[in-house]
C-alpha cells in the first residue's frame, strides 16, 4: 500500500472523530452525538461511590442547544473541535 493511501485511510478517520473537553481533559469520541452516560463515563470510568450522582454541564455545543445542562437520557450534537464538559459528582440527595 502507498504512503498515499495510508494518508488518505488516517484523513478520512479522523474525519468521524470528534475533540471535545471533559473537566479540562482532552477526550476524542468518534461520533457527533454524545449521551450523558458517554460523558460520565469518560470523566470518572470508575465511580467515586455506589450512590453517585453527577451534574454535567456542556458549552459550545452545535446546533440550537449550545449550551446547557445534560442530565440523564439526554443526548447533545457535539462540534468537531471546541465543546467542553464540566462533570462534577454531586451524590444522592
């Protein structure tokens, strides 16, 4: 295979990927739609307690919805650079 078509093989997937910030940390996800439970995963893979709960706020988001609370079942359009997440254990009230 040419270095050519490997380059072309690395362009087109990184053109399915998707850079976005969750607390402060650069996390690539491969798709423009991202959920509550991807988010949270992604920033604790490992909950801090059985009872945890978590608020997650998003900004520079795309579309109409641009910023905004994501609470849990919610999905948000992510741009291809640029959104970040705040997610922050909040526990069971």
């Amino acid at each position: 295979m040419s270095e050519s078509a490997v380059t072309g093989i690395k362009d087109e997937s990184r053109a399915t990927e998707f850079a976005i910030v969750i607390n402060g940390e650069l996390a690539v996800v491969p798709h423009e739609t991202v959920s509550y439970a991807e988010v949270v995963a992604i920033a604790y893979p490992v909950a801090p307690g059985p009872d945890t709960t978590y608020t997650v706020t998003f900004r520079k988001a795309k579309g109409p919805r641009q910023e905004g609370i994501l609470v849990a079942g919610e999905t948000v359009e992510v741009r291809k650079e640029g959104t970040s997440f705040d997610v922050v254990p909040t526990g069971k009230s």
